[in-house]
C-alpha cells in the first residue's frame, strides 16, 4: 500500500534492528502508551528482536481497558431503560460490567448499535424521533473532537433526542499518577502517536523535564516504531533526555489548534475515574453547561454505582506497568477473548488480547 509499504520494507528494517541492537548501552525499560504502539509492536513481531537490556511494558493507553467498572455498571444500566438507543463503538460491546455485558444487555432487547463515528449516533437520532440516542464516549484525545463536533451539530440543528454519555479522558494526566509512583521504573516513553496528532508533541516536554524521562513520539509502522526505540536509547545511554518527534509527517509540535478549540469550546476539564489509576484529578472532560441539553449524565440523572474489579484479574495492574499478562492466573484460563473477565483481553487494544494473539512464543 502506498505510503506504508515503504515503512515495511525488509530492506528497511532490517538495518535499523541492527542500529537498535548498537544503540542499547545499558539496561532499559520503556513504556507503551498507546494500546495501537501495543498491538503494533506484537503484530510486527518487534518484542523478539529486541535487543538484551531492553524491556518494553505497556501503559494505560487503551481506552476501554481504563473505562471504570462504575462506568460499564452505569452503561449498562442506561442501556435497560425504556425509551433509551445506546450507540456504542464496537470494542465495548462485549466487556463484562459487574454482572452483565452491553453484548447481554442487547440479548435480552436493549437497543444497542455499534456505530463508527459519533455522526452515525446522530443519524440515529434522526432516524427514531421517539427515541433518546446516547453516544457512549469513550476516548482519548483522537476521538474527542469528532464528538464535540457531533454535539456542536445537534446544537445547531436543534436535534434533541440526541445525548453524549462522556467518559472522555486526556493524556498525559495519567502518565503523570503513573510516574508519582516510586514503584514505577522506567526510563523512557513511546508517546502516541495518534492522541499527539492533537495536542503535539510538545505536550510531553514538561514531563520529560519533571521526571528526567527520554520521549519520542512514534508512529506505528515497523520502521517507525524502531526508529523511535533507537532513538529512546541514544537518548538513556547519552544521558540527554528530551522530547523528540519521530512521527512528523503525522504529527508536529503544537499540535491540531483548530480540534483543540473546537473541545473546549464543548467540554470542560473534570476528575475522572480510570480502572486502574483511581480518580485523577482534571484527566477527563465532561460537557459543557451551554450544551447540557446534549448530556446523558444531567438527562437522565446518572449517578455512577459503586463496583468492585473482577476477583483475581489483574486488568489494573497491566495497566500500570506493574505486571504482564501471563502473571495473571486468569490469563489464558479463566479469561479468554470468548469468554473475557477484564476488559484487557476483550479490547482490540488490549494488552491481554495481544499477548493472547501474538505473545505465546515470547
């Protein structure tokens, strides 16, 4: 395919393997941010040829995985009312909530459709007059604009049975909770790629500075990802730590002004739950009170159930870094893509569901 063929080619590649290899001096432990960089690296088979010294663990860059269980708890119960059509992207439909899935939900007659953008919810709306449509909105920064352009055309059509649920959540605040925590060791980041296209690369510079930790931001073809770990390890191994852009054809410093304008002009900064991490304070975005109207949360008077993480899953923990997949004793067993128990085996961004599909000889 023109344009990514190129960043794939053996030809390629296979040379920066071997500069990687030259570029590792010392022991080093980068993390993944992005669930895409997760799957990514898996897919590319780039975990067995990293070189001795390098570790790679993933973060909290998978946006179902770090919905909060209260979160699925509330959609799902959202979904049971009469008179409600939930809209969803495809990768919630099948994570388990406390008792029940969306996917279950749907089985005993939910209206549930799976949508692939904010703008089908809003046809949606439309097409059933008598309905109130809600927009599960589940994201990082990539997917937030595309909704506060949703909601900012309801608005001016007047389309009122049209509602966001927002669970919106922002980078990097959460890398921020992460690395407060001593127990945390790493040395650099593979920033996202896709979350940096908005809000630019230079959003990671004071993070780099705080913590002293090397950043690239790198794309997700093999040549971009190895590209962006050499150049994490020349940064560790010279000691000059800073925030460099590995994927400029994507991304540049300051990022998209015109979609970040366009989200607040729509959502305001708000504590936000993640599985995993707690409450962080000001990681989420929730919906302005001049567009109210096109809120879930005021609509129908949401207020989030309490809900505990499935016994033994081990989901929160993977998300942090702390621990990979096979140290869990579901992993593999009890949970499985089929039969999931937390939502990291079940997203197609999921750290469990890419060891599951990619991982067994590694």
């Amino acid at each position: 395919m023109k344009h990514l063929d190129e960043y794939r080619a053996a030809d390629l590649t296979k040379p920066l393997v071997e500069e990687l290899k030259n570029a590792v001096s010392k022991p080093l432990r980068v993390m993944e941010v992005c669930g895409s960089h997760t799957m990514a690296i898996f897919r590319n088979g780039l975990r067995s040829v990293l070189p001795d010294g390098m570790e790679l663990v993933s973060g909290p860059g998978c946006p179902v995985c770090v919905t909060s269980a209260s979160h699925m708890d509330a959609f799902i119960a959202m979904a049971d009312r009469p008179g409600v059509r939930v809209t969803i992207f495809g990768d919630l439909f099948r994570v388990p909530g406390t008792s029940a899935s969306l996917a279950q939900a749907s089985s005993r007659g939910a209206k549930i459709d799976i949508v692939y953008s904010p703008m089908d919810a809003l046809d949606l709306a439309m097409r059933y007059p008598g309905e109130l449509v809600v927009f599960l909105g589940v994201g990082f920064e990539t997917t937030t604009p595309g909704i506060a352009a949703t909601i900012l055309a309801a608005y001016n059509r007047a389309i009122k049975n049209f509602v966001v649920f927002s669970t919106q959540k922002t980078m990097p605040a959460p890398m921020e909770a992460l690395l407060s925590d001593p127990n945390l060791q790493i040395d650099g980041l593979l920033c996202p790629g896709h979350v940096s296209s908005i809000i630019g690369a230079g959003a990671w510079s004071p993070m780099a500075a705080k913590y002293h930790l090397a950043c690239v931001v790198a794309g997700f073809e093999t040549a971009d990802l190895l590209k962006s770990l050499i150049l994490l390890a020349r940064q560790i191994g010279q000691n000059d730590i800073k925030v460099e852009n590995a994927y400029p054809r994507a991304v540049s410093w300051e990022g998209n002004l015109r979609a970040r304008k366009m989200v607040e002009e729509i959502f305001e900064p708000a504590d936000m739950d993640w599985r995993g991490l707690g409450r962080i304070p000001a990681s989420g975005l929730k919906i302005r009170p001049k567009y109210a109207t096109f809120d879930a949360e005021v609509r129908l008077d949401i207020t989030l159930p309490q809900a505990e993480e499935p016994k033994g899953c081990m989901c929160g923990y993977i998300l942090k870094g702390m621990n990979n997949p096979r140290e869990c004793p579901l992993f593999d067993t009890r949970c499985t893509p089929a039969n999931p128990v937390g939502p990291c085996m079940v997203s197609s961004e999921g750290t469990c569901a890419a060891y599951h599909k990619y991982g067994r000889d590694i």
